[in-house]
C-alpha cells in the first residue's frame, strides 16, 4: 500500500489555505490574510516575542517571517522593539488595531474547523489530532 499522508496533509494546507481565504473575503475581513493570521494567532497567545521564537512558533522560515512582518507593521499590525535589557533581541508586539481583530480571527477559525471536522465525532477528532501531533513530532525531531 502506497503511503500518502505527507500528500495528504501538503494538499490540505493548500486547498484549506484557500477556502481560509475565501472566508475572509466573503466577511469582509482584509486586515490580515490566511499567513498573517498565523502571526498574530501566536501573538495573541504570547505578545511581545523575539522574532526566533515567533518563527518556531509558527514554523515561518526566518526570511519569510521578516518580510512577513514588516508589511504587517507597515499596515498596523505588528510592532518592533528592541526591549530595555538587551538591545540586539528585537520583541514582536500586537498594535492595538490587531488586538481588535482577534474576534473576527476566531470567528473564521471556528468556520475552517466546522468544515474539516464536518461528520466527525469528538472522540475521531480527538484522536485524529493526536496522531497529527505524534506526525509532527516526529518531522520536529529531525530539525
């Protein structure tokens, strides 16, 4: 039997980043896309980050990430500061404008679930979501 997971999960990332999309637009919200959501998800956990661990957090390459946030921080999303105690560590925070957006965020999230998990049980989801974890611990392991 030919194995096809990393397919799998590769062709649910593309075509759920674009329903993601999708419902963005069919809301009107234009303040973030589907990758900048990744960010200020993170951010809205844990705000005020250096920009090594917002990479590792949402698994942004750091080239990516940079170029990333500076058109968030250009449209008001994200700021930079280089801290008080060590001035070569620059920390990643939310404006207040993207604090305000994390309502609409959720709203979203709870729609792209309720599409992956339509005509599933709690306890196939449970246990769906611990294997993806096990997968994903397995790829981390070989950073």
């Amino acid at each position: 039997m030919e194995r096809q997971g990393g397919f799998l999960i590769t062709r649910i990332k593309q075509v759920g980043g674009r329903v993601f999309e999708r419902i963005l637009a069919q809301r009107n919200i234009d303040a973030f896309n589907g990758p900048q959501g990744r960010v200020l998800y993170v951010l809205w956990q844990k705000d005020g980050i250096p920009i090594s661990e917002l990479s590792r957090e949402t698994g942004l390459a750091m080239t990516t990430l940079t170029s990333m946030l500076d058109r968030m921080e250009t449209s008001g999303l994200v700021r930079r500061d280089r801290g008080d105690t060590d001035r070569r560590k620059i920390l990643i925070y939310l404006t207040e404008s993207a604090k305000t957006l994390k309502d609409d965020y959720n709203e979203v999230t709870q729609e792209i679930s309720d599409i992956y998990y339509k005509g599933f049980s709690e306890e196939e989801i449970r246990q769906f979501e611990a294997y993806l974890r096990r997968v994903l611990a397995n790829v981390e392991e070989r950073l």
